[in-house]
C-alpha cells in the first residue's frame, strides 16, 4: 500500500494528465450510449405477453401502432392523409373506417359500438402501425413526422408518449447535474474550510461520473431513469470519499513537515476506510440485479460501476490535484463554520433510554405505513398533461371512451363461427367496451373483398388472426387485470396456444413481476449487506443492529406517502429501499467502527460511543446533507414524475438515515453494549463496562 501511495503523490501530474486524455473517450461513450425510454422493453423475454410483441412485430411487421385522431376532416381529406402518412419512413400499415366504406356509404351501416368507436362529432381515427418497436429510434421519427404532417391531427399511443418522455428527459437532464452541483457546492462551502477545496473536490466527482457514464457504451444502453439518476446519485453517494481524505490530509499536514508525506498517510487512511464502506455500498447496488425486471440490472450495474470509479479517483487523481493546488487552498481558506454538536451527543449519551423507547414505539407506524403504500403502474401517469401524447390518449379515453385497447392473437385457420363464439362470449366480460375481429365484420355484411390490403394484414398474417379488445378499465388497475385474467382464459379454452397482447396485458405482467421483485431484492440487499458488515466489522450482533437501525430509517421514508394519501411510481417502490440502504449504511458503518475500535482499546461502552460520535457526527452531517442537496432540487425540478418522485425520496431518505444513524444508532450500541462486545472478534479478556 505504501508504494501504491508513494506512486500517487510521486506521479500526481501524470494521474492528472491521463485523467483529462481518458475524458476524451468517455465523453464519446457518452454521447452515443442509447437510451431506452421504454420500460416495457426490461420485461423477461419469456413472459406470454413479449412473445405476443414478438409475433406483432416478427409476423405482423407491426412492433408498434398509434391510433391518429383528425380533426375537421372529410372522408376525402381522410384518405389522402393516409396516404401520406404511408409515406412516412418506417409505418407500415395505416388504415380507417373509410377504406371499408368510401366516401359514399354511411357509417352508420357498422354496428353502433363500432361506429361510436372511429367517429366522434367532427373526430376520426386512423390506425397506424409500424415495423419496428415501440421505443425504436425510427418509429419515434415516424411519429414525430406524423405529428408534423397536419396541425389538427394528434397521434396517441405508447410510441407518442415514449417520444414525449425522451424529448423531455433529454431537455432536463444536464439541468439535474447542474442543479446537484450547485446545491452541492453550496453544502461544501460551508462544510469545508477552504472556499477552493469544493471546485476540486466537485471537479473529481464530475470525472469520475463522465467515467462512469462513458463505459455505459459498452453496456449497449441504459435507460433514461438510470441516465436522469446516475449522475446524481453519484455525485451523492461518493462526495463523503473525498471529504474524508481531505480531512485525514489536513490532519497528516500538522504532523508531517513534507505535504506529499502527509498526503500519503491520508491516501493509505482512506484507502483502509473507504474501500471497506464503498463495498456495501457496490452491495446494496448489485441487489437490484436480482431484478426480474432487467431495469434493476441496468440501474444496479451503473451505479456500483460508479461507486468503484468513486473510489478509483479518490485515491489517485484528488489527491494530485490537492497537492498541485495546495498554495490555493491555503490562500482561500476560511473559518470552519460547522457546528461540533455537542449538545447533540450531549443529549443521546443522557436520554439514549427513552430514544430506544421512541425508537420502539415509531417502529410500529412506520412499518404499518410502509407496507401500505400504493404504487401506480401507468407509465404516463406521470407525465404533465401538457404533452401531445398524454393530450391524444385522454381525447381518446374522453371522446371516443377507447380507454385501454388490446389484442388477442388466435390461429388464423380458426372457423369464422367459433371465433364469433368466442367474440361473444368475451363481450359478456366486465368491462368490455368493444371486440372486433374480421369475423365479426363478416357477420355484418363486410366481406373481404371489401377490405384494403392494409386492413387485411393488419388484421391476418397467415399464422394468426388478430381481434381487438376495448375496456373500459384504465391500465394498469386491479380492474383490468382481473378483466385480462379471465379473457385470457376464455380464449385458450378456443385455441390453447392463444396470446393476449397490449399495453394493459405487459402492464399486467410488469405489476406481477413488480411485486415479486420487490420482496426479493429487499431481502437480498439486506442479505449482502449483512455478510460484508459481518466482514468488514467481524461482528454478528452488529450488522444486526445497524441493518435494523437503517431498515426502520427506510420504514420511515416509504411510509410518508401512505401518510400523505399519495401514490408513488412502481419504479420507486422496488429500488429506494436498497438504493438507501447501500448509499446510507455507511453512516452508520462510520460510527460503529469508531466505536469498535475505542472499545476495544478498553474504554468502557459511555466513553467508547462518546467518542465514535465525536468521530462521525459532522462526517454524517457533511455526507447526508451533500446527498439530500444532489437529489432534493431535482425531485422539484423534474416534471417527470418517476424522477422527481424517486429523487425527492432519496433526499428525505438520506435525512432520515442520518437522523436515525446520529440518534438511534448510539443508543442501540449502549443498550446492546454486553452483546456486541460478547460476539464480536477481538474483545476475549476485555471486562465489562459498569
């Protein structure tokens, strides 16, 4: 390790100089790192419901369809539209109710749940499908194009939103880093004691996060709730590594006469410190790809890759550009205005008895509220309703009560009279607004001659027959999902190999799947942390205690929505309790290692915990702080809900975890003083405390 040091300060401008050539490829990795802005795309592939996408689009050359809504529009202006939209790059199909029916034959000759269904007042609807997938690059320029072609035209559907969210997360997201950094720096300011220190300190942060975000290339791609959040999460979680050298170096500097000894010293301290802490860290981080849901993969991978480049520059190129820049730090440097909170540890060695209690007695609240808060599914349910996506899915819901359309898949060689029998046997369903199948419009004196060839291939690829379901239930709700359990069982008892397919069948399949990753990547970040802790701090009763403590701080957070009657995005429920946990831990890892290491010197538990808190109250504060200010001012900034939601959680988080760790945390240790030192390594022959 001591040569590893030595290397660092020796060879400080070549670290610096190979930071700032290694920027070069990682800005080019991150301008062309894809981002996928649709969720539905992490679903496992085996799912029904994805090999149902796979057919529409491998069979059907239909990976994605929007629904245009016209406004003002004859049946000739109807059509001549259509066919330019056909001209469109990557649209396949596009059909209406006047490919059946000219220009002369009344609507009114469909049956009426039909015809309510493609006319409204001065409304219609044309159908658009496209060749490639819903998020596709191409099929996102397709809509865009489509939108562009008519000013009184809207285009609905998943593509039209998943082209509203990208456009706005790409608006947004330097301006979530900016507003970090600036927060950040604001807290540094007034935490650190030189005015200087805060720019290197953000500057090596702002490298190792282009590291971070630049190797994603080699990932393929992320998704934008990873791209909107890495950045500052990182910047978060890691600000405490570099706080941490700078005060160790600080300290070396009046021990030391040479700068680069001390730096040295203060390389070797954080290397032992922070190597230990990050691993639970990276732990916490990796529990998410437990994940059914590849997201969790996609967010875990990045931010323990983010973590490690942390610590990576930590060691090696802030401490270069502290020692190149040390005239500076010393000619900015400043009072230090942070408080020593004395009153602070003054009042928990005094009342640590009735904190427990209170501890105790908030647990029941907070686990009772946590477990009922309610998470929404619909992915658009978050976004502003100014947005023509969102505008276009709501006239349809509001005009034309099309609510959540969606598809079932049946061979194609099935006899036109059991598929009506089948039709009709699932009209009879709650909730079912409209079916319609070529059946069905056989039985209504419209044969197939009558159809375009678009219609006809929208509807027939040879292998399967499609037949359009309409509810009336939102997607996403315990409504429909229960509506879709019971056709999908209608049309297997017709054809066994039937699909049901759509938006609310995948929302369907991502709330099961939801549910079940939540339970399991819980459990297995607790299970991660728990081991390395039991590592780290060769302790069985400890890890105990501080996952619990830390645990109740995640009670507290999650329960404050329940409280509150608000609903969060799923995304939020399943990765803000091990995000918290692994960013969070180490406050509590700091303390109970100071404590450890005073008990074990022979001091009794009072002057032990006196003393860890001396050791850690203002790192915590400093650190806690640094991530509630990356986080809080973009979780009000956002207008993405996911976002903003997940982000202002994890700042009111990091507080609590750092209220919890500075109270609760010091009094278990007392309390549970007898057991820790009793099964804990390295206290045999030490007496007890009286």
């Amino acid at each position: 390790m001591k040569r590893f040091c030595h290397a660092v300060t020796k060879g400080r401008w070549v670290i610096i100089v190979v930071s700032l050539l290694l920027l070069i490829p990682s800005v080019f990795g991150y301008f062309n790192t894809k981002i996928n802005y649709d969720l539905i795309t992490y679903l496992p592939k085996d799912v029904e419901t994805m090999k149902g996408e796979d057919i529409l689009t491998d069979d059907f050359k239909q990976g994605a369809f929007s629904v245009v809504i016209t406004e003002n529009m004859n049946a000739k202006q109807i059509l001549q539209l259509e066919k330019e939209i056909k001209k469109v790059d990557s649209v396949n199909r596009v059909g209406s109710v006047y490919d059946i029916i000219g220009y002369s034959i009344p609507i009114e000759m469909l049956p009426d749940n039909v015809a309510s269904k493609v006319k409204k007042d001065d409304s219609n609807l044309i159908v658009v499908t496209f060749k490639n997938s819903t998020s596709d690059d191409k099929t996102l320029e397709a809509v865009q194009k489509i939108r562009d072609l008519k000013k009184n035209i809207k285009v609905s559907g998943m593509s039209a939103t998943t082209l509203d969210t990208a456009q706005m997360a790409q608006s947004e997201v330097i301006a979530y880093v900016i507003i970090a950094v600036i927060l950040c720096m604001i807290v540094l300011q007034i935490a650190l004691d030189s005015f200087f220190v805060p720019v290197l300190l953000l500057g090596n942060i702002g490298v190792a996060i282009l590291f971070n975000m630049g190797s994603n290339y080699f990932l393929g791609q992320i998704s934008y709730i990873t791209q909107a959040i890495a950045a500052v999460l990182q910047l978060g979680v890691t600000t405490d590594f570099s706080i941490f050298l700078y005060h160790k170096y600080e300290y070396w500097k009046t021990q030391k006469e040479d700068k680069k000894e001390a730096m040295e010293e203060a390389i070797a301290e954080t290397m032992i410190s922070v190597i230990g802490s990050s691993t639970t860290t990276i732990a916490g981080f990796l529990a998410l790809c437990t994940m059914s849901l590849k997201l969790g993969a996609d967010i875990g991978i990045v931010m323990a890759k983010g973590v490690v480049f942390g610590v990576i520059t930590v060691v090696t190129l802030f401490p270069s550009l502290v020692l190149v820049c040390d005239p500076i730090i010393v000619k900015t440097s400043h009072k230090n205005i942070l408080p020593n909170f004395k009153g602070v540890k003054n009042f928990v060695m005094k009342y640590y008895k009735i904190i427990f209690v209170v501890f105790l007695v908030c647990m029941v609240p907070a686990y009772y509220g946590q477990s009922r808060t309610q998470s929404y599914y619909n992915l658009t349910a978050g976004l502003p309703k100014r947005l023509p996506g969102v505008q276009a899915n709501d006239e349809l819901k509001n005009k034309f009560d099309i609510v959540s359309p969606y598809f079932i898949l049946v061979d194609s060689d099935m006899r036109p009279s059991k598929t009506n029998k089948m039709v009709k046997e699932i009209e009879k369903v709650k909730g079912i607004d409209m079916t319609m199948s070529y059946a069905k419009l056989s039985s209504a004196g419209i044969s197939e001659d009558v159809l375009s060839d678009d219609l006809r291939d929208m509807i027939d690829d040879g292998k399967h027959q499609i037949i359009l379901i309409s509810s009336k239930y939102g997607v996403a709700t315990d409504e429909l999902n229960s509506q879709i359990k019971t056709v999908n069982k209608i049309a297997k008892s017709y054809d066994k190999k039937a699909i049901v397919a759509g938006e609310g069948p995948l929302m369907r399949d991502m709330v099961s799947i939801a549910d079940v990753d939540f339970k399991n990547v819980n459990t297995a970040s607790i299970i991660a942390v728990f081991v390395i802790l039991a590592l780290v701090l060769k302790s069985i009763s400890l890890p105990v205690i501080l996952v619990i403590a830390i645990e109740f701080a995640i009670f507290c957070n999650t329960a404050v929505p329940f409280y509150m009657g608000d609903q969060i995005p799923f995304v939020a429920g399943i990765v803000i309790g091990t995000i918290q946990l692994g960013a969070t831990i180490d406050y509590a890892v700091l303390m109970s290692t100071k404590y450890l290491e005073v008990r074990k010197s022979g001091e009794d538990k009072f002057q032990s915990v006196r003393t860890a808190m001396t050791a850690s109250v203002s790192s915590i504060f400093v650190s806690a702080l640094c991530f509630f200010a990356a986080t809080i001012g973009v979780g009000f900034y956002s207008d993405m809900d996911m976002i903003s939601a997940i982000c202002i959680m994890l700042s009111r988080g990091a507080l609590i975890s750092m209220v919890t760790v500075i109270f609760v945390v010091p009094a278990l240790l007392l309390l549970f003083d007898k057991i820790i030192i009793h099964t804990s390594f390295g206290f045999k022959g030490l007496k007890e405390a009286k």
